[in-house]
C-alpha cells in the first residue's frame, strides 16, 4: 500500500525591501507579483502571502 504524501512545508519568510503597484522584491532580488489583497506569487508559482515587511510562500 502506498505511503500518504506528506505535506510539503512552507518556505521561510524573507525581509521585503520594495514594492511598487505590480508587487515587492525581497533582498535575493526575487520578484513577488501582486494578487487580491496580501496574496502574491512567486516566480515559481508558489502563494505567498505578505505580512507587513515578511514575505511567505507556500
């Protein structure tokens, strides 16, 4: 029988250092683009969510 998936964990959150009205840029120079409200996707295509200064993806 095969094993259940394990979750795949989220990434840690990393400093944003700019934003503009199209989305932010952390300090790697990696481009986060703008969704609905704190919601954004990484280059990736990962989910991410702003929290104040922090960037997250999942």
């Amino acid at each position: 029988m095969p094993r259940p998936a394990q979750p795949v964990p989220a990434d840690r959150p990393v400093p944003v250092t700019g934003c503009d009205p199209g989305g932010c840029w952390d300090g790697s120079g990696n481009r986060y683009n703008s969704g609905a409200g704190n919601t954004y996707l990484n280059n990736a295509g990962k989910l991410c969510t702003r929290n104040g200064t922090w960037m997250q993806c999942f």
